[in-house]
C-alpha cells in the first residue's frame, strides 16, 4: 500500500495511490512478479526496485534532506545547486556485450521501472518483469542542454532526442567512479556492478493493461 509522496513503483505498477483502492488492490489483484537490482560497489551490496541513477541527478540526491523524494522545495534546493556546480561525467562501462562510454554525460539511468526520483519518466515503457534493465545515457556538455534535456526526461520525451542513447541487458558495469544512488540511497562516488534478478519480488498489481 503506497505510504509516500511520489510513489513511483506504485504508479509503475497501476497501483492507486489513494488509499481504499490501493486496499483493494492489496486484497484482490494477484500477485505480480517484479525483478530486483542487485548493486554491488567495492564497499558494499544492495537491493534497488525502481533504478540506479549516475551522474547528476545522483549528485543531486547527495545534497538532498527532505523526508522522501517528494519534498518539492528540497528538491528544487538541490536541483539548483547541482546545475551551479554541473560539469559533464566522464562514463565507461558496459551494459550486456554493449560498450559504455560517453565524455560528456549528464546522467546515467540503470532502470527498472519507468519512473525515478522526483517522478521522472526516465525509461517510458520499462517492463519490471522482463528480467532486464534499461539504460538510459544523456549527453550535455553544457547547462543550458542539461536543463533542455531534464524537462524532456520528466514527461518521457527525451529518448530519440540527439545525446541521449538507450540499451538493454541483465548486467551493467560502470567501471569510472560516478556519483551514485541507488533507489534513494546514496552511494557516495564510486563503480558498481549491478545485475537484474528476475521475479526477485512478488507484488499484488493489477495486470498489465487490464483490471486487477
């Protein structure tokens, strides 16, 4: 049953975010598989359900006090100052066979579900069941393309754009330090490891495109 603010599983998965429905829900939809993150970096292991986010929403989210990620005014707080301090991220890595690397790079999304952070779309038509994650690059060498870029990212509008780059895999490495969070944990500036865990979860949704 949804208990927060932004609530971005339980608007992936069609789950009401008011409460006598997300009940019903709970009580008569069926029991939904939904695969897991699993996130390792050199110093620690964890689970993430929505995404691993590297780069500058990360740093972002680093400055961030609010209670949960729906605290608008701490939000536009440490959204200002991580687009004062912006300069682009050098990422290497892989995702599946696929090579990773970019000179330039705003943000990178290792996705599970389509929505991340402040109720961004960042990987519109992610399938948490599919036993794969989404990754989601975005090149912006300057401020002005970042912002131009992020306004696309919160209505899902982004992908197709020029810098922005999509790939799939069950296994991503990143292998240059990056600021990292995972879900809303902070990782601090470090590589990872981060591998799909297919129907890690079992949750009670509605199916897919129909009723519960």
């Amino acid at each position: 049953v949804p208990a927060g603010r932004a609530n971005n599983i339980a608007r992936a998965l069609g789950i009401p975010s008011e409460r006598l429905g997300a009940l019903r829900v709970a009580a008569f939809a069926p029991a939904r598989p939904v695969d897991a993150l699993r996130v390792r970096t050199p110093d620690r292991s964890l689970y993430a359900v929505e995404a691993v986010s590297a780069g500058f929403q990360a740093d972002a989210r680093g400055a961030y006090e609010g209670e949960n990620s729906a605290d608008l005014l701490q939000g536009v707080r440490a959204l200002a100052g991580a687009v004062r301090r912006y300069a682009p991220y050098r990422v290497r890595g892989r995702v599946g066979a696929d090579e990773l690397e970019s000179r330039s790079a705003a943000q990178l999304f290792l996705s599970n579900l389509k929505y991340f952070g402040f109720g961004f779309e960042v990987a519109p038509g992610a399938d948490p069941a599919d036993g794969r994650l989404d990754a989601i690059l975005i090149d912006a060498p300057g401020r002005r393309a970042l912002l131009r870029l992020l306004a696309a990212t919160y209505r899902g509008r982004h992908l197709g754009r020029p810098g922005v780059r999509r790939l799939s895999g069950r296994r991503a490495e990143l292998t240059e330090p990056l600021p990292l969070v995972a879900d809303a944990i902070p990782l601090g500036t470090t590589t990872a490891t981060v591998t799909v865990e297919p129907t890690r979860l079992r949750v009670a949704a509605p199916r897919p495109g129909g009723a519960a």
